[in-house]
C-alpha cells in the first residue's frame, strides 16, 4: 500500500526518486509508467519500474495519488489527440525495403 504522507521522504531523496523514475520511463519510452522504489538508509532502491499498463486501481494508489493519476492521464490524453504522433503501418518499413 502507498504512503499517504508528503513528509515520509526527506525533500533530497524524494527529489531522487522523482529524477530516477523520470529517467527510468524516458530509457524505457513509457508514457505511462508507475515506478516503486524501497528506501534503505535514505538511498531510493527502484524495485518495480517496468509497468507500461501500470496498476492504476483508486484503491492500490489511495484516492489522493488515484486523482493525481487522472488528471496527469486525462492531460496527456487530450494533447495526444490534438497533436497525434507520426506512425506507420505494422510491417511498412519491411515492406519498403
């Protein structure tokens, strides 16, 4: 279960983990993603970083991160529909060779 609590990680750590799961999803080219890290002696550990269909349940990420997530998803959503990204068919780039 999700940590409720602004406060639980120090502002340098917390700062960490935002940077690595940025990072993390960039590499992995997920535009969704949820990224779980365990923290021992301060130092974030990402344990759970590979989730392009991420759990996203109001009652696995408690209702204040659940709205956070559909309002960020909603977003990205809408800008994706009025800007599409550049695709081809499954096979074209085979098939022009």
């Amino acid at each position: 279960k999700y940590i409720p609590d602004p406060g639980y990680l120090s502002d340098k750590t917390r700062d960490k983990c935002v940077k690595d799961a940025l990072t993390l999803c960039n590499a992995l080219g997920y535009d969704m993603n949820t990224v779980e890290f365990a923290v021992k002696d301060g130092i974030p550990y990402a344990i759970d970083f590979m989730n392009p269909a991420p759990d996203m349940d109001i009652y696995s990420l408690t209702p204040s991160y659940f709205e956070w997530v559909v309002e960020h998803m909603a977003d990205m959503a809408i800008k994706m529909a009025l800007a599409p990204r550049p695709t081809s068919p499954v096979g074209a780039t085979f098939a022009a060779r």
